[in-house]
C-alpha cells in the first residue's frame, strides 16, 4: 500500500511537470492538492510523510473523524466540498481555506464566525463551468457581482476561482469548462475591482489535469490517481450524500 501511494505520487508529478513544460509553464505555478474523501488517516499519512502537505475535503465529519490520527503532521486544509451554513463554525476549526465558496449566504456566515474568531481565511469561488445541474457553484455571468458584493466581507481573502470541469471520456469535451474559467478571471480583471489581482485557478482532478494545467491551472485536485479508486456508487460534490 505504501509503495503504491508513493508509486501513485510519483506518477501525477510526471503528468504535471509534463504538461506544465508542454504549455511552457513553470512547475511552481501549479500545485498539488490530495483530494482526500474517504481515504482513511493512515493513507493520508503515507502521502504527507512523501512530502505532499496540502489536502482537502468535502465534508467537515472527515477532517473531524482523521484529525487526531493526523495532528502530529503539518497539513495545509481546505473545504472543497458543498458546505452547509450550520457546518461552517466546525469547518473552521480545521480549514485555512474554502474552496467551494458559492452563495451569498455562505459568505456572511463565514464572516460572522471569523469575525467572533478574530481572523480571515482565504476563499476561492466556486463556479459551474459545466452547466450541470448535478454541480454546484455559480453561473458565470453571476461571478462579478458575487464578487462585487464580498468584498464587503474584509474577514474573506479571495485568492481565486475553482470549478469541476465536465468530466467525459472525450478530451475535447472536457477543455471548454476549464477554458472558461480562465475567461471568467479575464473578465473578473477587465473589471478592475479594486484589490483583485494574481487570483489562482483551482481546477483539474485525476481525469483532466493535463487539459487544466494547459488552461492555466493553479491548482489540481487530485484523489483516483494517488489513492485508487474510491468503489462509491457516485461521487460526494456534496457533504449532505451518504451521511
Ligand atoms: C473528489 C474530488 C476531486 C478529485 O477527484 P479525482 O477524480 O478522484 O481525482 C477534486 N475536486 C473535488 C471537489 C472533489 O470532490
């Protein structure tokens, strides 16, 4: 198991470096999130003593139920999940960073709680290139003035955009989704909103991460490529499935 975690690490540094040098970037442009669902503690560990140190989850139970198991390590955190306003105080007993920032209400939540806690975290928006129903995140055309409306909040750090980006068997189906985020931050800059530069695009799991480097990528998502498989019957976008 551990062989094959390191193996599996090895692996998707290749195909970053590898798609970096292929559009010309620079590897330390693009970074490497586990996506961690379901993988218990003692794989997490394997992975971060290899060297990686930046893992996110989609629901607050599984930061909590890994967290002792794991404290002895210094892990960065993010929430990548949907997150219910009544999970937000626990989330951020455990996150540095929402990726999965997608509605007004999730805003003011999380400023209310980080105003009583005395700190920011930083925050991507999370947007629906794909046009699926099934997914959450803002409509594009919805994003600038979402934006526009949580600057208020000074206790949000907006480091960037985050999407899924349509998942198919056909490359070329998969490119449009990550193609439009990286129009919605032009879009975002165009507007010069005060205080917004060098935002971070946060897309591409095991699937598509060569496309999302191609497209600019930040930061990629992955779980399948270092993990293996999770045998679920669908995927947890939302922290409310399978509870
Ligand atoms: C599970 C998940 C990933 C990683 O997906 P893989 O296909 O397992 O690499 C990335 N982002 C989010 C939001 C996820 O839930």
């Amino acid at each position: 198991m551990k062989e094959n975690i390191i193996y599996n690490l090895k692996q998707v540094h290749d195909r970053i470096e590898k798609a970096c040098k292929a559009s010309g970037r620079d590897t330390a442009d693009v970074q490497l999130l586990l996506a961690t669902k379901t993988v218990p503690a003692e794989r997490i560990r394997i992975a971060i003593e290899a060297g990686e140190n930046l893992i996110g989850e989609n629901k607050m139970q599984e930061f909590r139920d890994k967290d002792s198991e794991l404290k002895d390590l210094n892990i960065e955190r993010h929430f990548i999940g949907h997150l219910q306003t009544n999970k937000v105080k626990d989330v951020l007993k455990y996150v540095s960073c929402i990726q999965s920032l997608d509605r007004l209400s999730l805003a003011e939540e999380l400023h209310k709680q980080l105003q009583k806690e005395n700190r920011a975290i930083a925050v991507f928006v999370q947007v629906n290139t794909s046009f699926e129903e099934s997914k959450f995140g803002l409509s594009p055309t919805e994003v600038i003035p979402f934006i526009k409306e949580i600057r208020k909040y000074d206790t949000l750090k907006i480091k960037g955009l985050m999407t899924i980006g349509l998942l198919d068997v056909e490359k070329e189906k998969m490119r449009p989704s990550l193609h439009l985020l990286k129009e919605i931050r032009d879009q975002i800059y165009e507007a010069e909103i005060e205080g917004l530069s060098n935002l971070k695009l946060s897309m591409g799991m095991s699937q598509d991460l060569e496309l999302a480097i191609a497209e600019g990528s930040n930061l990629v998502r992955v779980g399948t490529s270092i993990f293996g498989n999770r045998f679920l019957g669908k995927e947890i976008w939302n922290e409310n499935i399978a509870e």
